[in-house]
C-alpha cells in the first residue's frame, strides 16, 4: 500500500492505476566568455536563448505540446484507456477546472478522455527554472553569455526512463546551430509504474471499503505525478498487489504554496485502508487468539474487539 496519491474527487475511494515516469535536467547553452553590449553584439553573437528555443523545437511541437520523439511514446493499453472514459464520465469537466486557469484560458485536449490520458499516459514537457536571465529590475542592455533552462519531461508509465533520457541528450545536444557549446546535466531517471491486473478480492475489498466509509463505489484512475520507488517495487515484487491510493485532490495543489489536504476525506481513507487491511489478513489465515490472562480468561484489552465504522 502507498498512500502518496491523488484522487480525482472527495466523494468515493481512488485507486491508482499508473504513474508516469521523470526525466529532469538542465539544458544549458553558451555562446560567450561573458556578457557584451547587444547592441554592439547583436546581429553577429548569435543569441543564446534563440539557440535553446531552436534545440527545444527538436523535442516538443510549440504549437501543440506534442513531444517528437518517438522514444519516449508508449501504446497505451486497452485498460487504461477504457478506465480513461469512465473516469471523465465521474469527473466530467472537473478533470480540467479544478487547476486555477486564468479567465479565458483553453486547456489542451479535445475532450476529457483525451485530457486525462495527456496527463496519465503522454509525455509532456514543463519549464521549472531558469537561470542566466536577470529579473527586470536588474535586466539592462547586454546580450548575455548562456541560457540555462530547467528541464522537467513526464514519460509514459512503461517507458523505458534511461533509454529515454539518453534519446533526449542525444537530440538537443548535437548538431547545435552556430557551434554553440550545449550542455544537459539529467539527473536520474525516475522509472514509471502500471499496476498489474487487479485480483478479484482486492477489487471487491475497495470497492466494499469505499461504500462503506463514503458511500459510493471506488474508482480507478492514472496519475501523471511519479512515486519513482513504485517503479522499484513492481520489480521486485512482480506477484504482489497494489493499493495506491491518496488525498491529493482539487485544489490541493502539491507542492504549491497553499498545499493543503482535505481532513474529512483522510479520515474516510483512513478508515478503508484499515478495512482493506483487515479483509486482506483473514484470507491468509485466521485472526489469532486473544490473549489469556494468568486465570486463563481473555484479558480486558482484547475481550471486546471494536467493529470498523463508519467515519464521520
């Protein structure tokens, strides 16, 4: 069990499905010893930051978000995608409004299906940092020596991560216009993560735990974040099962500065892990017997044993 997930409402049990993969580094690209005058230079130095927007053009189509490289494109299995329209069918449009989109904006995708398997099952690319560029108070006339842009490169849940990341050094980094020196530090790799076929007993044991605590049935959906030791896991316990599960849901915007988790929704979750649990320790044998105090009757801390029930 791993409760480090998301959920895609408040009002039932998720569990998820898959997790995508990371690739994160940084691309630098250099063009002088230090900076000069732009408008001495322009126009001869080529400018830094037009080689790198050239080098990205290679990996992601700017007009779409598309990622080119076939490398790191996977087929996503008939589940997956079946999962994909029952999930939009719960959320509906909830699947994109719960991001704090400015008046007008447009997400990307056709329809929700679409927009849920962007997220869980297409690479994407984001742009986390910068570095050479000075903030506007300090910015002046000066073309300046190197561009450095954060990397951040979401892959598919059974992408092959280190194959990947070499196929996305190779391409920005050679036959770089004008000779420029190009550098990408990747740091490692963080692996994907699709969850086996589901067994018919942990099916019905979410299921049953999500009716009882929230009641409604569970649901099951992909994430687009990674839990990388998940990938680890799966490796090496090819036979296991897996709840994957959490109270990552709108607006509780991870890692931002206003994270926050919803308490009614931990409590409930709380109460159908313990369930799933319990359920799960009666198919491998039967629960032990209580204790016996010294004149042989069952002490007073395991006489009565309390009944789950339902969180409030």
């Amino acid at each position: 069990m791993c409760l480090d997930s998301g959920c895609g409402n408040y009002d039932q049990l998720w569990s998820t499905t898959s997790l995508r993969g990371l690739i994160a580094g940084d691309l630098t690209v250099e063009v002088l010893r230090e900076g000069v005058h732009s408008g001495d230079a322009s126009g001869i130095v080529p400018s830094s930051f037009r080689i790198l927007r050239t080098l990205l053009s290679r990996l992601e189509n700017q007009d779409t978000g598309e990622i080119l490289l076939r490398e790191l494109h996977v087929k996503i299995p008939a589940q997956r995608a079946e999962q994909a329209k029952g999930t939009a069918k719960v959320l509906k449009n909830d699947v994109w409004s719960k991001f704090p989109l400015i008046d007008g904006l447009k997400p990307m995708g056709k329809d929700n299906v679409e927009k849920i398997l962007n997220r869980t099952w297409k690479p994407t690319l984001s742009i986390t940092g910068v570095d050479g560029i000075p903030p506007l108070s300090n910015a002046g006339n000066v073309l300046r020596p190197k561009t450095t842009f954060k990397l951040s490169v979401r892959i598919p849940p059974t992408c092959d991560a280190a194959k990947a990341t070499a196929k996305l050094e190779e391409t920005l980094t050679k036959k770089v216009p004008y000779g420029a020196k190009v550098s990408f530090k990747a740091e490692k790799g963080a692996a994907g993560w699709n969850a086996p076929e589901l067994a018919s007993w942990l099916e019905t044991s979410v299921d049953k735990a999500s009716k009882t605590f929230f009641g409604k049935g569970a649901c099951y959906m992909g994430e687009g974040g990674s839990i990388p030791f998940m990938g680890m896991l799966g490796k090496k316990f090819p036979k296991a099962q897996f709840l994957i599960t959490g109270v990552l849901g709108p607006h509780s915007n991870a890692h931002g500065p206003n994270e926050f988790l919803h308490i009614p929704t931990g409590k409930k979750l709380t109460c159908c892990v313990a369930q799933v649990v319990h359920e799960h320790s009666k198919r491998n044998g039967a629960a032990p017997a209580p204790a016996k105090a010294a004149n042989g009757k069952a002490s007073a801390a395991t006489a009565k044993k309390p009944a789950l029930a339902g969180a409030k």
